[in-house]
C-alpha cells in the first residue's frame, strides 16, 4: 500500500470518527441516557446547592443506580464532619448534627424524586460512593 493510500483510509478514518462523535454529542436521543439523567441531577436548585454531587452510575431496566456517600454498614458521620468541620468536636445527639443529618436525608429524598420523575425511569437504588473517600481521604469504616 502506497503512502497516499494509508494518509487517504486514516483521514477518512478519522473524519468518520470526529463525525459519529460530533451526531452523537449534539443529538440528545442518540447521547447516553446515563449522560441525560446526570445532566437532569446538575440542573435541580436544591441538589446543585449541596456540597455532595449525587451521579447516575448505571441505568437498566428502568433501575437508576445513584452514588451515595452512605451505605447502610457505613456510617454517615464521617462524610457530614468531612463536608463540615465543625460537626467534628460535637456529639452525635448536638442539634447541629442532627440538623446535617436531617438535611442528607432530605437531600437523597429530592435526589429520588429528581430520577422519579423521569418517564422511563421506575425506581433507585443506591451504592456506596468509594471513589468520593477515597478522593477526600476519609477512611471507610470498616
């Protein structure tokens, strides 16, 4: 093969990619329903306001998976004095604590309802975010 053939398949190649890209990224039916439900996630007020991003990790059968950065055999204490020091010091019944707690659950609530409300979407289930206390150096209860 010639050296004007191989530059002639690599740019068509590489045309072909940059277009099936370009359809992909610009046309909401043809982008990842992952990437749309993330996007409808960032776009609610009162989840964007919230120290924590919740994130689609997986979409199957009507099943959003959504990060979290509480698990039931982990404890959410860790995360709330890490996204607020001045929990730290203070005991798990101090008003403030109970009031950061509060507003977690609130927060997850409003997370499901965001999902809920899509039309394909039927019900949530939630994984634990390692990646997040990994990327905060909070160690995992264990």
């Amino acid at each position: 093969m010639d050296r004007l053939t191989l530059t002639s398949i690599i740019a068509s190649a590489a045309f072909l990619i940059f277009l099936i890209v370009s359809l992909t990224w610009h046309n909401d039916e043809l982008r990842p329903r992952i990437w749309q439900l993330n996007e409808v996630l960032e776009q609610d007020p009162e989840l964007a306001e919230y120290p924590y991003d919740f994130k689609v990790l997986l979409f199957l059968n009507g099943v959003v998976t959504l990060t979290s950065p509480q698990a039931s055999d982990v404890p959410l204490r860790p995360f709330l004095n890490r996204i607020d020091p001045s929990l730290a010091d203070k005991s798990a019944d101090a008003p403030e604590v109970v009031e950061a707690e509060r507003r977690f659950r609130a927060i997850e609530m409003q997370a499901i309802r965001v999902m809920l409300s899509q039309s394909d979407v039927e019900s949530v289930v939630w994984s634990l975010d390692r990646a997040w206390y990994h990327k905060n150096r909070v160690p995992l209860a264990k």
